[in-house]
C-alpha cells in the first residue's frame, strides 16, 4: 500500500477539482486492478440516471465520459443491493444488464460514493472485456479511493451550498422584498458607479423620483394588502418603460427612484446646481419623465374593486456627474418632482 499512500499524499494537495483530485487516482486505480476501464460516476436517482463523469481507459473496451445510462439497467445499482462488491463473470451474474452486455462488460469492481450521512452521489468502478481475478487487495483500494472522492465531493458540496447561500444574503440586502426591485442601498451603489462611467465617457445620469399620489387613501379605502398589490402593479407598469441600461428601484413607502446613463451635454447647457437645464440632455429627461408619467396611469384591479388612477407625480432630471455625488444627484430630481407635484395640484384645483 506505500505507493498509493504516496501516490494520494500527492494527488490530494494539489486538487483544486474534482477532476484534479478524480484523474489521479483513476490511474492508479487501473494499476492495482489491472482492469482496462476506471471511472467515476454521478448518479441522479430522481431522473433515473447514471452519468459517468472521468474516466481512464486501456485497451479495446471503452466507457466513454459523457454516458448516461438509466440507474435501474445498471451494474451499480446491482452490486449495490447485493452487496456484492465484483465479479469476473458479469455475464453469469447479471445477465439482465444490457448497459453491461453492451459495453461488453466481463470483470467489474465497483464501490458507492456517499456523504457521511449516508447520501448517494455516485459510483468509483473498473471494468474490463476480459475475466481477470483481481488482486487482494483491490476492494480496500477502491473503498479507500471513494472515501477520499467522497469526501472531496461533500467539501465542494458544502462550498456551493455556502456560496448560494451568500449570493441569497445579498440579494436581500439589495433587494425590496415586496416588489423585488432594487432597494435604497442597490441604488445608490448603481448610481455611483454610473456617475463615475459618465465621467469617463462624457455623459450625463439621468435620474428620476417617482411619488404616487394618492396612495394614502388607496390603503384607507381598500387596506394595506390592496395598497401592496398596487405597489406591484406599478413597479410592472415603470419597469416596462424603461431601457436595459436603466434601473428601477422602491426608495421605501410609495416612492420609487430611476436610474440610467443620459447624452453628452455641452458646459453651457448646465446650472449653477449640477443639473443640464438645455440640450439633448435635458430632452432625454423630459422624454423618461413623460413615459414614466404616463405607465402609471390607468385602472388599477384592487380586490373586487377596478380603481381608475390618474399617475403620479414624477420629476426626472439629467445631472452632470462631475463633483456631483449620488444623494445630491437624488435631491435635484426629488425637486424636480415636487414642482410638478404642485404643477398638477393647481391644474386639479382650476379644474
């Protein structure tokens, strides 16, 4: 056994993979069994399948890493139950096995993988088209190998798992859990980094604060579940007007804020605050502030009710991001929308 515990004191420092760690010993493998195929599968027993991920082959017989064939029709699956560890006479023993008559399968070893727990994850296997008495010591080979494997696969198992786990996290830390928009922290992280891609390219940042008016008095007359649900509704409604590049996200209550990169702006066509007053700039902020006006409008299905709205009040402004940081940037539109805010209180006052 000094060779293979030289050969794993090797192989196990170095493996960064699966694979790194799974080629190694599939050759030594090979050398102690003397058997033409060694590999390694994974078995996937909701689907029914076995699927051979490495494999090492010498010889006229090959298991080609890629097969898949059904768990059920499997030697594997058939040791296993038996308790049966090898065989030189597969064609005696399991003469059921298609899989086996088809990759002309005569000698066949094979040991499960599993996680401590007892979970199945695969199968460490040799093969060979010619009946050949393994060598004693061959099973406590294999059961040695699959340990390793196993323990290997329940590390990266373990890694993914934490992995997922953390992009969850941070998908809750930037994300608004009612709409699924991105929250306060999300934008203000987008707008920065926009601010900065605008200095660099010459552009401007389009920015937009959104109010819905009335909104009090949709959650007095239909309740706060209703006034939940027409807060997803409108988050559909502006995210629909908006370009790939844009985001959209819930500042918190009935406030939302948008977010893009604007046109380049000439030194003249900006104020004394920050914010392009003039040119191709400020057009593109009046064309956002009127699409994204006009998606809130309509009639809105509250429970029973069908409730006719009539659009919040939105102000978007194109800033110049030079010296400008985003809660500045964030201010100028707010400003913008509360003057028109007031603009449609008047007009619903002469009316």
């Amino acid at each position: 056994m000094d060779p293979i515990l030289a050969g794993l004191s090797k192989s196990l420092p170095e493996a960064k993979t699966v694979e790194q760690l799974t080629r190694p010993l599939l050759e030594m493998l090979g050398s102690v069994t003397g058997l033409e195929s060694t590999y390694l599968t994974s078995i996937d027993l909701t689907e029914n399948v076995q699927h051979v991920r490495y494999a090492r082959n010498v010889g006229n017989m090959q298991i080609p890493e890629g097969l898949s064939v059904r768990w059920s029709d499997t030697l594997c699956k058939r040791a296993l139950e038996e308790g049966r560890m090898c065989t030189d006479d597969v064609a005696s023993c399991w003469p059921d096995s298609e899989a086996a008559r088809q990759l002309g399968i005569q000698t066949y070893v094979s040991a499960p993988v599993r996680t401590d727990e007892g979970t199945l994850l695969g199968t460490l296997c040799a093969a060979s088209a010619q009946r050949r008495q393994l060598p004693a010591k061959a099973e406590a080979v294999l059961k040695l190998f699959s340990n390793v494997i196993a323990n290997f696969l329940e590390r990266e198992i373990l890694m993914e798992q934490l992995q997922a786990a953390n992009v969850r996290l941070m998908s809750y830390a930037l994300t608004d859990p009612l709409t699924g928009l991105p929250n306060r922290r999300a934008l203000y992280e987008e707008l920065e980094r926009l601010q900065k891609r605008a200095v660099r390219e010459g552009g401007s940042v389009l920015v937009g604060v959104i109010d819905l008016d009335g909104f009090k008095g949709i959650n007095d007359t239909y309740g706060h579940q209703q006034g939940d649900a027409f807060l997803q509704d409108v988050s559909r409604r502006l995210a629909s007007t908006l370009r790939t590049s844009d985001m959209l996200g819930r500042m918190g209550g009935d406030e939302f804020v948008m977010i893009g990169p604007g046109p380049a702006f000439e030194p003249g066509d900006v104020g004394p605050d920050g914010q392009v007053q003039r040119g191709e700039a400020d057009e593109a902020a009046r064309s956002l502030e009127e699409r994204a006006g006009a998606a809130t409008v309509g009639r809105y299905t509250l429970g029973d009710a069908v409730v006719p709205y009539e659009g919040a009040s939105v102000g978007v402004v194109a800033v110049d991001p030079r010296g400008q940081d985003a809660e500045t940037a964030v201010r100028l539109a707010d400003a913008r929308m509360y003057d028109i805010k007031r603009a449609r209180r008047a007009a619903r006052t002469i009316h």
